[in-house]
C-alpha cells in the first residue's frame, strides 16, 4: 500500500487546530508533526496548503435499500456519494427487502458491502415483536446495535408490544437506536386531516400529523423503560425543542447510557420550506418549525445532543413526486452533510472542533467503535481534506446519488471536500475516484 504525507494542513482534531503535517502507512496514522519528510519516493505528497484535515465522518444512520429496493440505491453507489461527501464509516438501517431480523440474512448484507461498499460499513439488526430469540444471538463486538422502530416508516416493522418492548431492553447487551414516534397520535392526526381534506392533503400538515406531540410521547416512553431496565438507548433523530430537554450533558458521553442524535435536515430545513421543496423533504420525523431548528442546534453545542447523522434515504423522483399520502418519507444527504454542517460554520453557528466532535470522535464513543474517528498515531487513517474557500453549486450534474435528485438542488456551498482518505488509500481527490477502495467492517470495543 503506497504511503500517503499530507503536508500544511489545518489538523482538526479533539478540540483544537493545529498546523502540521500527517504520515499515513500501511493504512494507519504513522505519524503527526509540525512536519513530515517523505520517507520513499514513491510516497504520495499532498500539499493540503491550508486546507483542514478532519477524521472521517462516522455517519450513524443509513438506509443504502440493498437489498430488495435497489431501484432506489445501493451499497456501492451511496457508499461512493458518502466517501466524495466525506463520510468514512456509515451505519446502515434494517428495513431493506427482506428485512435484516435474522443473523443469516444480517451477514447477506455484510457480505454484499465486503465487494462493494467505497467507505467502512456495519449494519444495525432489526427488532420486531417476534424476533427476540435472535437478537439475543447477535456480537456486540460484531454488529454496530439493534434498530427499534417504535414509530412505523420505511418498511413498517413498528414494534408495538409493551411486553415484547420491555423484554428486549431487559435482555439485550446491544446499543438500541431507535426511531422515536407515537403510532396512536399520528393516526389520530391522520384522520383528522383526512375529513378535511381527503386524498389532498397539503405537505405542509406534515408536522401537524407526524406532530410535536408524537414524537414526544415516544421518546419519552423510551428513556422511561431504558432507565426501568437499564438498556443502553440511543434516540435517533431528534426533531423538536421540547425533546432535547428528555436529555442530558451531566456526564461525559462515555458515561452516558441515554444519548440521541440530531440529522442535517433538522438542524437546516424548517416547515416554511414545505411551500418550495415540497415532498422533497418528507422525512418521518418531519422537518419541524423554526423554533424547533434553533433548540435542535442549542441542544447540539450543549452537549444534550451527541450525533450529528443523515438518515440519508433516498427514494426516486417519481416515487417522491406523489400526492402527499403517496410519496414517502425520506431523502438522499451523504454527499452533502459535511458541506452543509461546513455552511453553518461559515455562518458562525457551529465551529469546526464542534463538526469534528459531533460526527468522527462522538459516534466514534458513542458506538465503540475500535481505532477510528480521530487522527490519532496508530488509528486506521480515515481522512478528509476540505477547502475552506471554494464555491460550488449543487447540480444534476454532480450528484452521485442513483435517485440523481437532492433537496440541496440549487445552493451554493462555499467548502468543498477535495480528498477523502479511507484506510489510508485516497479515494476521492478533486471530483476523481483515483483508486479503489479497501473499505473494513467496523468492529466494536465491546
């Protein structure tokens, strides 16, 4: 494996940013100084010239649709979106086609990635309310955690038995992450706009159906039984102000045994874009108002909130172009959450330290996960070089994603991702994929 010296780069790394330069060997970090001579001359030199090198974004949730609903994405073509965005690591869902709720077909899609993922990869098992006998068989030091969907989404495996719920988190030693909305008052909502409105309801009663109220109640049902039996909960995409108060920054997030996580869309979309983006940006739990935005960012610098993830989940055009009750929920985001979260910086809302903190070192404690997530000597180089003053605007033409749409259409971004190293091979430099990649199954200090 050719070696690779990052030279003149803005490190930032573990609360600060300093100026240096990055030996990268045999796909670890073999060494961090002011600076660095090649010791080969076959060694790569990238001159980053002021640019910022940051760990690779660990993205904790992922639906890639393979198998089963790869008319939408796949592994290898959403991986290679995430590493040109760069994401290094990603976290994929469940609620594939058949659905990953027994170890047979968990190690299917394992298997899958092995050959075609661009970044490194583990895959969340599926709960539902008869599936116990295998959760209980999954590595904890093998598999990233357990996906409970108490709110019902892509691929309806809401787990709605009180009993059923209540033996799960009694008996897992697995990280449960779940999608937190109450089923009974979304139903509720739904009826009620249905007789006003029949088959057209207006995108904008999205977060008046999938409501405040909703996700409330789930979330906080959640943390009630996790504290009741002291499972290991981890609230996926948090999307109003009044949750993040369920949470708490009194201890260091490797003490905590209840965490949550915000997604880009939350934390840059409000429900005034409903009347431009339209069904473009239906995601369940839905983009929420102004006020919620503002206490989801508030949350995040705080430390209540301890992720930052994407949910990318990308479905086609056409399917996203339905009437309301038709088109689903979701939407791609992997090659555009650095640049995005990279916008706010400019902005003065987030700092870079706080970037690096919330998607590299976090997930990287949150989950376990072993030699990744820091630019540390010894860990497995998983990097990205970004331009700080580049501006580019995001087109058709430069989507890599197989849904070719993004509800990103049409803005500007300053940053820009220019390499994007993983395990030490470049993969992605200047809009080029060079070389192919050696991506690794995320294994887990556990």
């Amino acid at each position: 494996m050719k070696a690779v010296l990052i030279k003149n780069a803005n490190i930032v790394n573990e609360g600060k940013i300093v100026k240096g330069d990055v030996l990268v060997q045999d796909g670890r970090i073999a060494e961090i100084s002011e600076t660095i001579s090649a010791k080969s001359a076959d060694t790569k030199v990238i001159d980053a010239d002021g640019s910022y090198l940051l760990p690779g974004m660990i993205d904790d949730q992922v639906h890639f649709r393979e198998p089963g609903l790869t008319h939408k994405a796949n592994i290898e073509t959403e991986s290679k979106a995430a590493v040109a965005g760069g994401i290094t690591s990603f976290i994929e869902m469940p609620n594939t086609v058949p659905q990953a709720t027994t170890i047979e077909l968990l190690e299917e899609k394992f298997d899958i990635a092995s050959k075609t993922s661009w970044a490194n990869y583990s895959f969340m098992f599926g709960g539902t309310n008869d599936n116990l006998d295998e959760i209980l068989k999954v590595d904890p030091q093998k598999v990233a955690g357990l996906k409970l969907f108490l709110g019902s989404s892509t691929g309806n495996m809401l787990v709605d038995d009180p009993k059923t719920l209540e033996e799960i988190f009694s008996k897992t030693k697995l990280l449960i992450s779940a999608h937190c909305e109450d089923e009974g008052t979304i139903k509720g909502n739904l009826e009620k706009y249905k007789a006003e409105y029949g088959e057209d309801i207006p995108i904008e009663l999205h977060p008046k159906i999938r409501s405040e109220e909703a996700c409330y109640i789930s979330s906080s049902k959640a943390i009630k039984l996790a504290e009741k039996t002291g499972a290991r909960l981890h609230v996926f995409h948090l999307s109003t102000e009044k949750e993040t108060h369920l949470f708490s920054n009194k201890k260091p997030l490797a003490e905590k045994k209840i965490t949550a996580e915000v997604c880009i869309h939350h934390l840059w979309f409000t429900d005034a874009d409903y009347k431009t983006k339209g069904t473009k940006i239906k995601w369940n739990p839905a983009v929420k108002t102004e006020k919620d935005k503002d206490g989801l960012l508030k949350a995040l610098l705080d430390d209540r909130i301890d992720v930052i993830a994407t949910d990318h989940a990308p479905h086609t055009l056409e399917e996203k172009n339905n009437k309301y009750l038709n088109a689903p929920s979701g939407g791609p985001l992997v090659q555009h959450a650095l640049v995005a979260l990279l916008e706010m910086y400019h902005k003065g809302k987030i700092s870079l330290e706080k970037i690096v903190e919330k998607t590299a070192h976090n997930p990287a404690i949150l989950f376990q996960i072993k030699e990744r997530g820091y630019i540390r000597k010894g860990y497995k180089a998983d990097l990205v070089l970004v331009d700080l003053n580049s501006p580019w605007t995001v087109k058709k033409e430069n989507l890599l994603y197989k849904c070719g749409w993004s509800p990103f259409e049409g803005t500007i971004f300053k940053s820009r991702v220019t390499h994007t190293l993983v395990n030490g091979v470049v993969v992605y430099e200047n809009s080029k994929f060079p070389n192919k990649s050696n991506p690794e199954r995320l294994t887990f200090n556990r």
